[in-house]
C-alpha cells in the first residue's frame, strides 16, 4: 500500500511520521485494508484499531443463525437492543461470544422464555454494560497511556493489555451477576397468591427515597466537566455505601439517586447518613424525600405514584434535610425526632400533603408537639451557603 499516495501520512513529521507508518504496516500485514485504515485515520482513531481487533468480528447474522437455528432477525434485534448499531444481515459484525450468546438465547427460548422477554433483559444488560465499557474504557485509558505516548506506542501497548485483561474480566462479570441473582432471589416473595396467580404480585409496599444535590445544574456554569464529574461519582459511592440490606440503591443519575426497601426505619436512617456523608465530603448540599406505598419494579426501575410523590417531596425539602410523609413517620420506631413541616400543594397531588422533618433522635426529652402549618406550594429551594471554617451544622437545620 502507499500510505503516503492515499494522505495516511500527511502533517506527520519525525518521530511522529515514523511511528505511524510502522503501525500502518503492522495493521496491513495483519489483513486491514487501505479503506478501513483510511477510516481509522480520518477519525483519529488508528492508534485504537488494534484493540478493536483484538475483539475481532467474523460472523454474520446469517451465519449465527445457520450455526445456532437462532432467527437472524431476531440476532439482529438483540443486538440493537444492546444498544449498538443495527447490521445488514450479512455484515460480520458478530464475534465468537455473540455466537455464545446466541447459543444460550436459542437454549431460554426453547425452555420457554418468551421473545418479548429476551429483547427486555437485553435491553436492561445493554444500559447496563454500556455504562460498565465508558468507566473500564476511562480506567484503562488512565492506567496505560503515558505522556509523550506515540500512535504506535498506545496501539501495541492497548492491545496487548486489552487481550489480556479481557478474558481475566469475564469471571468478574458472571461473579457479579450471580451475586446480584443470589440477592434478588433473596429478597423474593413466592406465596399462595403469586402460586394461584402464576405471576409475581404487580405491586408491594415499598418505601422510596430519592436524593438530589441542590444547585448542582447551576454548579455546572462554575467549575469544569472534570470537577462536575468527580462530584457525581463521589455522590455515587456515597449512595453506594449507605445501601445496605434491606436498602436497595435503584439508580444513580448525575446529581441524583433513588432507593428503595420494605423496611422503613433503615431507609429514614439512611437518608440521614447520606446527607451528612455529602456535607462532610464537602460536596453539595444534598436534599432527601422518602414517601411509603405500593410501587412495583419493572427492567430494573420501580414505578407508581409512591414513586412520584417521593420526587416531589425531594423538590420541596430544604438543603441538607431529610423530608417525609405521614405515612413514612408513622412506620418509624423511636429513633427519629420528628418536626412537623407543613402541608404542601405538590404538583400532581391534588390535596395539600402534610410532611415532616427527619432528625437524629436526641438523648433528652421528648420533642414539642407539632403545629399545623397552613399548607404551602412546592417550590425550589435555593441551594444552602457552605459554613464557614469553625462554624457547625446542625442536620436538617431551619
């Protein structure tokens, strides 16, 4: 091939022009074509050509199909609903896991899980995976590329590193997802009414809580993607950590998270934990709303209007607070005190919700009894000023 003849080489000079005609012999050798590596270069991704190599694509849909009797249509719909793009039935976009995979899909569908089901537990994996790929794709990036790094430099270093590790990951991926099947049978309920049903029950009495760090959209306009960055991920281990049994963390999304549990006592407890676990990383003011009734889970998320009413308690509490319903107050034992809040007209709701102010119990008298406050509507509150140096901070105060 003439790299030079076909642009590959142009603005290249040095150690630089060097660098990259030697990967570019490298890849040809090894059977990538002038067209590809055009490609490759255009988008300035050849230094990562050989790591996608190493996850090299041979199969077509065709071919999975005449290999595993799986439809190749549907082949193709579970690929997009991992979230990839859609090939044409002959295009060998398919590896020797898809083939795998394929395998075992064929095997679900002969013992009689539905199609439907197939495409909903791709679809929830994909969201999944493709979350897991960006974060080991940054880590990776982080841990092997140096300063000074050549084209050829990363592309050998990647690749070999990536046909390594690869292989060493997927016991760490089948290890978590039994730990995860484990637990989610763990927390399972198979009694009379799902065996006479023949289905598990829609709904259950679920309390929800959802967490959001205020002003942090306006934080955006302040300080860089970088910091923005380490502040989401610092609140997602934070959640992370509070989340123990009988606590399910649900989601993280940027500045927010949600959880849910059947106990109530542990969630109100942990809310608390939270908030001052994010004043004392000095993140954010962080806000919590939790509310107690029937929710149900589907693909992963939970959904009703327990669910809704506990967002909309979260938009209402004050910076650094933790804001409940009746009914999430009245299910706790002593380990709270409690203040009365006031009733709000929340968007949705028709009627004026009256809620009330977590505390950490104090060890000393019993609480004033609570006022009725006239009911007020929801608005956003201002995000808290930080304490200065030496100042304390009571939680939930005001």
């Amino acid at each position: 091939m003439d790299f030079e003849a076909a642009g590959l080489l142009d603005g290249l000079e040095g150690e630089d022009r060097k660098a990259r005609l030697d990967l570019l012999e490298r890849l040809a050798a090894d059977g990538v074509g002038l067209d590809e590596l055009t490609a490759a270069v255009d988008e300035d991704r050849l230094a990562l050509l050989p790591v996608e190599r190493v996850f090299g694509a041979h199969y077509a849909a065709s071919e999975i199909e005449k290999e595993t009797g799986l439809p190749a249509p549907l082949v193709i719909q579970v690929r997009r609903a991992l979230g990839l793009a859609t090939p044409a039935p002959q295009e060998p976009v398919f590896s020797e896991e898809d083939m795998e995979a394929s395998r075992a899909i064929k095997l679900a569908l002969d013992l009689g899980i539905s199609e439907d089901a197939i495409i909903e537990l791709s679809r929830v994996l994909g969201e999944g995976m493709a979350r897991f790929a960006a974060t080991a794709a940054d880590v990776f990036a982080d841990t092997f590329l140096h300063s000074g790094d050549s084209e050829r430099d990363v592309a050998l270093r990647f690749a070999a590193m990536a046909a390594q590790l690869t292989p060493a990951t997927r016991p760490i991926l089948a290890a978590a997802l039994t730990a995860h099947v484990r637990e989610s049978a763990r927390r399972g309920i198979i009694g009379r009414a799902e065996r006479e049903q023949g289905h598990l029950s829609v709904e259950e009495e679920t309390v929800v809580c959802f967490v959001d760090l205020v002003g942090f959209t306006s934080l955006g306009a302040h300080v860089g993607a970088e910091e923005l960055g380490t502040v989401a991920t610092t609140l997602s281990r934070l959640a992370a950590e509070v989340a123990l049994p009988p606590i399910r963390l649900v989601k993280t999304i940027g500045d927010a998270a949600m959880f849910v549990s059947r106990d109530v006592t542990p969630m109100v407890e942990a809310a608390l934990t939270l908030v001052d676990a994010a004043e004392a990383a000095e993140l954010p003011s962080l806000r919590a709303g939790l509310a107690l009734g029937p929710a149900f889970s589907r693909a992963g998320d939970w959904y009703g209007n327990t669910v809704n009413l506990a967002s909309r308690v979260t938009g209402v509490a004050r910076p650094g607070s933790v804001l409940a319903t009746q009914a999430v107050r009245d299910a706790t034992d002593q380990s709270f005190a409690w203040s009365f809040a006031g009733r709000f007209k929340l968007k949705g709701v028709a009627a004026a919700v009256p809620l009330h102010r977590a505390r950490a119990a104090p060890a000393g008298p019993e609480p004033e009894p609570e006022q009725v406050a006239p009911a007020r509507t929801e608005r956003r509150p201002q995000a808290r000023k930080k304490p200065r140096a030496g100042r304390s901070r009571t939680r939930g105060s005001n």
